[in-house]
C-alpha cells in the first residue's frame, strides 16, 4: 500500500547510485520536482529511461547523474536540441540505446505484464536494429513472418507525477496520458508525486486511477510539473522552455542556474 512521505524521504528510499530509473510524462505531468531531487541527493550512475527526454533529463545528465539513456526521442520541444545532452554524447560519457516510441511503449507493456520481451512490427525497414543491439527479430511461430523483438522495461524506480491522490495512496490523473501507468506497472518501487492529496477522488472523464496497492511512496509537490503543465492545475510555461536553449548552451552559466534554482531547493 502506498504511504505518503515528504519527497525528499521518497527519494533517499527509491532512488540509488547506478539504479534504473524512469521518470514519465508526456507533454504535460513530467515530474521535474522529483528529478530536481534526485539532483539534489546526488544520485550518480544512473540508467535514465524516457520515451522522449526532454529538459528534465537534460538537466540531470548536466549534473553527472546518468551514466545510460534508454530513448526514442530527445530534444527541446518546440524550441531545438537538449545541449548538455549533446555535449554528453560528444564526451562519451553517456551511453546510448535508441528504441522508437513504439518500442519503447510496448516494452513498458512487457514489463508491466511479466513477460520478458515485446514482439512489434515497427522496427522493420528501420537502420534502429543495426545500432541497438537490445532489438532482434523473431519469427512468428504461426506465419512465419519475421518481427522484431524488445526486452521488458522492468526500471527499478519509476516516477510519474499526477493531479491528486486520496490518502489512502490512490492516485488519479487526466489530460493526455502517455504510459505512466505502465511505468508504474513494470517498475520494482514506484513514486507518484502529485498536486495535492484529497478525501475523495471524484471522478472525471477519461482518467486513470492507479491504485495504491502498486504504489510504494506518494509526495506532495505543487506545481511538480513545472514547466511542463498539470491539467487542471497550471498551464506550460512555454517561455521557459525557450529561455532553456540560452541557459544550457554555456556550461558555466548551466551550473549557475542549477545551483540557484535547484540545489537551493526552488525551482
């Protein structure tokens, strides 16, 4: 059953040097409060997994948290490329395994479900399986037809945030959803944060309820989402994402931005 604990509790006890970690979102509920902890706590050799790594990841593997990126998209939305990521992979220090969304989408569903591999069409024509060695093909066993083939996403921490959870630990989330649910599936230990806790979850249309008893940790973070957007409770902040490509260009001026912003404890 879930328990609710301040985030930075949450953190120490999910999250660990060389742990497999996946923070999901997509476009809005991308959980920078609890990626800003990880930060924080100084968590190093990381195998950070996302569908499409955007400046939550750019700012941890900044700060020397990741050592792996498991992907299928990565960059600036709307606005270009994630610079400390580049100048990451130009170094070498970041290891890369590139999946398409698909992929990575359907191994989260693997993983979820307990079986130890995804089977999709999606990477056939594709130049994916020549550099990622974790895609092979497989033959159906019925027609014949060859497909290809994807190992489960089992992270050992998995982070979502949400709009609210009730104090028994279950949470629920609406707008567009990607596979947070999935993540929170697959993963050994899980943290949603959320906005706020409530009495009672009231329903609304097209949300996913996760229930407590696949959730190990729930914190409370306001605004987590920041500058991502929680529906129904703020809106993108889409100057910031523009302001980002200034800021993470120079290595100086990112370590000073993070230092003001993130290692002092606001965002």
């Amino acid at each position: 059953m879930a328990e609710v604990v301040p985030l930075s509790d949450a953190i120490e006890r999910l999250v660990h040097d060389g742990d497999c970690v996946a923070l999901e979102g997509f476009t809005h509920l991308i959980p920078f409060a609890a990626a800003h902890e990880i930060i924080r706590q100084g968590r190093t050799g990381l195998t950070l997994v996302r569908m499409t790594p955007d400046l939550i990841y750019d700012q941890l593997i900044g700060m020397g948290c990741a050592a792996k990126l498991v992907f299928s998209w990565g960059g600036n939305p709307g606005v270009g490329s994630l610079h400390r990521f580049r100048d990451a992979v130009r170094e070498g220090t970041l290891h890369l395994e590139e999946h398409s969304h698909a992929g990575m989408a359907n191994a989260y569903v693997a993983g979820a479900s307990g079986l130890p591999f995804a089977v999709l069409r999606g990477y056939r024509g594709t130049d994916l399986p020549t550099v990622t060695d974790t895609i092979k093909p497989i033959t159906c066993p019925f027609t014949g037809e060859e497909l290809t083939a994807v190992p489960a996403i089992n992270p050992d921490t998995g982070i979502v945030h949400a709009q609210r959870a009730d104090r028994a630990g279950n949470v629920q989330l609406w707008g567009i959803t990607g596979v947070q649910k999935e993540v929170v599936l697959a993963s050994r230990r899980s943290l949603v944060t959320v906005e706020e806790v409530v009495d009672t979850l009231d329903p609304v249309p097209g949300a996913v309820v996760i229930p407590s008893w696949v959730v190990d940790y729930v914190a409370v973070a306001p605004g987590g989402s920041h500058p991502s957007y929680t529906q129904g409770y703020s809106v993108r902040d889409n100057a910031f994402y523009s302001a980002w490509d200034a800021i993470s260009r120079d290595r100086e001026k990112f370590l000073a931005w993070m230092s003001e912003n993130v290692l002092e404890g606001s965002r």
